[in-house]
C-alpha cells in the first residue's frame, strides 16, 4: 500500500536511529585510541567517521540479511518498520546514557522483531535466521574475539620484549592509528548496511521496491553519511567504559584488541553476518587484558555488561511492540507522529539529565570510577592467575 507521507516519515526516523548507532557505537573503533593517547580524542573520532562512510560503501551482504533474513518480506507493513525503529533508538539512548556498549544491531533487530511479532505472530519471523546469523553470531563473536585478542596481545608482548621501551610504545600507537583506520571501515561495512536493509525493508513495504529488490544507492548514501555524523559527534560516555572501564589498556594492548576486532567484523560482513561490533570490540579488549603479563580484567563490569547484552533483544523487541500497537491506537499516520513525539521528549530528557554529569573530550580519559559510573566495576582490575 503507497503512503508517501508514511515512508518518508519512516525513512527519516531511520536515518534517526542510523544517527544514534554512530554515536553510540563510536567507542567500538576508537576506544583503545583514546585510552593510550595515540591520538587525540576528537582526531580519532573524526577519523573514525570519515572512514565509517568509506565502509558503507564497501558491501550489501549484511543490508541483504537485515532486509530478507528477519523477517518474511511478505508479512511487512510500514508499522512494523516503524515500531522496529522505535524501539532500537530508545534503547540505544537509554544505554549511551548509562556507558553501557550494548549492540545496537541486536536492538534493531529485536525491535522489528517485537513489533513483527504484534501484527503477525511468530510465523512472520524468519527463526532460522534469527537462531543462526543473530544469536549463534552474538554468542560466539565475543569469545573468539577474547581468544584472539589475548593470543595477539601475548605474541606482541614477547615478540618486542626486547625491544627499547620508548620505541616500543611509539611503534605501538603508530601501529594503532593504522588499526583504528581498518576497525572503522569494517564498523562501516557492518553496522550502516543494518539501516540500510530496514530502509529496504520500509521501501518493500510501500510497494516502492519489489520483495527480494537491491537496495538503491541513495539509500547507501544517505546511511552511510548518517552513521557518519553521528560518530562524528563521540559518544564520550562509552568510549569512556570501553578505553577505561575493563582494563587499563596499553599500546600494545590496544594495536592487538583493535586488529582482533576488525579481522573478526570484516570477516562477518563478507559472510553477510549482522554482527555485533560491540560484542566483538568488548570482547577484544578484555582479551588484551587476559594477554597482558599480569592479566588484569575488570570482570565485574564485564558481567554487568553481559547481563544487559542478554537484555537487548527481549528489551528492544517489547519497545518495538509497544510502538507498533501505540500507532495502531492513533491510526497509521497520526500514531507514527504521536509515537515520535513521544520518543523525541524521551531523548530531550535524557539528554537533559546526561549534562548533569558529561563527558566528552576533556575527561574521557580519566581514572574509572571519579565519574560515579553505575558499572565502575571494582576499583582496580581484578589480577586472574592462569
């Protein structure tokens, strides 16, 4: 059914939440850059963002999964692409607003799922999908992640053991510079082409673009300059949790988490994977801190963030449900308006309390816990003999 008022209301709130998921997953490439100094905040993050946009374009394997793999395209309505985005941009704000690297792949997914699930049921959903490129990914992606990165940051560590301190670090953050590059394109190639398959999917939905169709090349434009404006802006408060929550990171550690992460996300976009970059970019960096001599992890703050990744997707889908019978109540056009109203007060709030305590690029970088984080974890990182 043509609604051109209703499709570009949608696509608009896409471009919203694509605008969130760079802020909000901004740490993911340039966390352990920040933490070490190997560049200044705000030239990593612009860094970030050009290269993001260079990533965009690069792929369409994981836009094709988001558009065909979640859900059946012929079951989709505008409404349901609608409450899938609601509910992922309100839970990406809820948790950049607490420091908490949450997926915001897993809540866009779960979002549409949720709001599937209220206008057509469970046989809408593609399960088989879900269960093997959404949470077989979810559940292995950190772990090999770990592995790697400890195994790296180990050989890095006895491969320079000899080597002059001071050359050694310098070698270090040059090397990081080049790995955050690499890391930002592969959060390009992964994370702008999920907008791009939710805008694909509200194209179909509108009878704009026929069931199993490419998706056009505005559309990649458009995503991929929006996730690049917004990394462009820092979401300060994760990359803080990220740089200094689990680990007290060193080049070393930072070169061998971040080559780690993007051998893992590039591999995943070339199988057409929605991964969660942030799963794996966590996962990296306590790796690094397992490799390390002393091998010291927060693993406290670890298991709290775990606890809100198994969150996510229940979270993120009951948002998307709620929104999509919060439209249906109103009438198509008039509920996606009230609804949006709603979620724009939502954010002006959070905003408004997150000045209450900000962080940006003056005091990223300081000692964990001066900031009273709700998941500062222990005072100092846990020592774990092995």
């Amino acid at each position: 059914m043509h609604n051109s008022f209703v499709l570009v209301f949608v696509v608009l709130i896409a471009i919203g939440f694509d605008f969130t998921n760079g802020f909000h997953d901004t740490a993911n490439s340039v966390a352990p850059t920040v933490a070490t100094g190997a560049l200044k905040p705000r030239t990593a993050v612009l860094l970030s963002s050009a290269l993001n946009l260079v990533g965009a374009f690069l792929s369409l394997k994981v836009a094709a999964t988001i558009a065909s793999g979640i859900v059946s395209q012929t079951s989709i309505i505008m409404p349901v692409v609608f409450g899938g985005l609601i509910g992922a941009i309100a839970w990406n704000v809820t948790t950049w607003y607490f420091g908490i690297p949450s997926s915001s792949s897993h809540a866009l997914i779960g979002g549409v799922i949720g709001a599937m699930l209220a206008h057509a049921g469970g046989s809408a959903v593609l399960w088989g999908g879900v269960i093997g490129k959404v949470l077989a990914p979810a559940v292995a992606a950190p772990i090999v992640a770990l592995s790697l990165a400890a195994i790296a940051t180990t050989m890095a560590r006895r491969l320079t053991k000899n080597t002059d301190s001071s050359t050694k670090s310098l070698g270090m953050r040059v090397g990081q510079i080049g790995s955050t590059s690499l890391l930002s394109i592969a959060h390009g190639t992964n994370d702008a082409q999920k907008t791009m398959g939710v805008v694909t999917l509200a194209l179909v939905a509108n009878g704009s673009l026929a069931a199993g169709g490419t998706t056009p090349k505005w559309v990649v434009l458009v995503c991929g300059l929006a996730i690049a404006a917004g990394t462009m802006i820092g979401g300060w408060r994760i990359i803080r949790t990220l740089g200094q929550g689990f680990t007290k990171l060193s080049p070393t550690q930072g070169f061998a988490s971040q080559m780690t992460s993007s051998v893992v996300i590039l591999t995943s976009s070339h199988m057409g994977m929605p991964l969660s970059t942030t799963h794996v970019a966590t996962g990296a960096i306590l790796g690094s801190g397992v490799g390390t001599r002393k091998r010291s992890v927060r693993w406290s703050l670890a298991g709290r963030v775990g606890i809100a990744w198994l969150v996510t997707l229940p979270a993120s889908a009951i948002c998307g449900a709620l929104a999509f019978y919060g439209q249906r109540l109103f009438g198509t056009s008039l509920g996606i308006v009230v609804i949006t109203a709603i979620l724009v007060t939502y954010c002006v709030i959070i905003f408004v309390l997150s000045r209450k305590d900000k962080i940006d690029a003056h005091n990223v970088n300081d000692h964990w816990g001066e900031h009273g984080e709700a998941f500062e974890g222990l005072p100092e990182p846990t020592k774990v003999k092995v």
